[in-house]
C-alpha cells in the first residue's frame, strides 16, 4: 500500500524555468496574458506549485497574492501535483445521496492517499469534486478518462483493485 505524502517536494528543472520565463517575457504586455501564462505553466508543470507561481509574480510584477487567487480559483488550475491515475469521486447531491462518500472512503482506503492528496510514489492522486454532469449515473466516478457510474462500494473496491494491480505491473 502506497503512504500518503502530503507535501511533494517541487521538481522543477531549470529548462522549464527557462522555457516559462521566455514565454512570459513573450506575452506579459499582452492584455489578459495572466491566464496564458498560467495555462503554459500548468501544461509544462501539470500543476501550479508555489515555486512557479513565485516565478510568474517576479517576472510580471503582479503580486503572488493575486495570482494564488486566480489559480485557486479556477478549477483548470491546480495546486497539486496529479499522479498517473486521476481518480475522482463526484460528491455532488446526487451522488452523494446514494454513497458517494462512502465510495471515496473506500477509494483512499485502499491506495492509502487522503482525497486531495498523492500517494508518494506518484502513481494515484484522489479528488473529491463537485458535479460532474452525470447525475443519471450517481454515484460516478472516474479515473483519468474512464467513467465509472451507478456503482456501490464493493464494485468500487474491484475497480480500484484493477488500477492498483495495474500500476504495480508498469
């Protein structure tokens, strides 16, 4: 069973810092460039860690503050890094109504990882989300591109079990 690991340390390259640097210096008198740039970073990174969003306030001169607000509060954005299988369990109200918290109990049970968290060795990362748009299917959820929906605890535990099996085989 993977631990959990709450804090990932940042490992960046001075390559990406380069590249995010050159893009910046590219686009910043640009008007409304704060999202292309986050996006760029985003894509190079796969997340948003503190780390780069210190590169981005020095280069464009908009305070950290303000830009931990944009990306906190887009949901494109993450502050996380993700791990090889994505997994998210939908709690809105209709999921929620028929288990979807106990699926998400059941979910980080068996990887060992906090919703919100990554295991340590990067291979599962679990979210709890907001709707989907799959209410006819809750409880739902998915793990990278792969939904999985109208399922209980005990098909959710063989689901998991198969990634879990899986990433141990890779």
């Amino acid at each position: 069973m993977p631990n959990l690991k709450t804090k990932v340390s940042f490992k960046g390259t001075k390559e990406q810092e380069k590249e995010l640097v050159d893009f910046i210096r590219a686009h910043s008198q640009d008007k409304g460039s704060m999202m292309p740039i986050l996006q760029k970073a985003q894509e190079m990174y796969g997340y948003i860690p503190e780390e780069v969003q210190i590169i981005i306030a020095e280069e464009t001169g908009v305070p950290l503050s303000e830009i931990y607000g944009i990306v906190s509060f887009y949901s494109q954005f993450t502050l996380n890094p993700k791990g090889k299988y994505q997994i998210s369990v939908c709690l809105g109200t209709a999921c929620y109504v028929k288990g979807a918290g106990d699926i998400l109990d059941k979910v980080c049970e068996i990887i060992g990882c906090e919703s919100g968290s990554i295991t340590d060795d990067g291979m599962f990362s679990v979210d709890a989300t907001r709707c989907i748009g799959a209410c006819g299917l809750a409880p739902v959820f998915t793990v990278n591109e792969s939904v999985y929906g109208r399922v209980d605890v005990a098909e959710t535990e063989q689901i998991i079990k198969k990634y879990v099996a899986e990433a141990k085989g890779s």
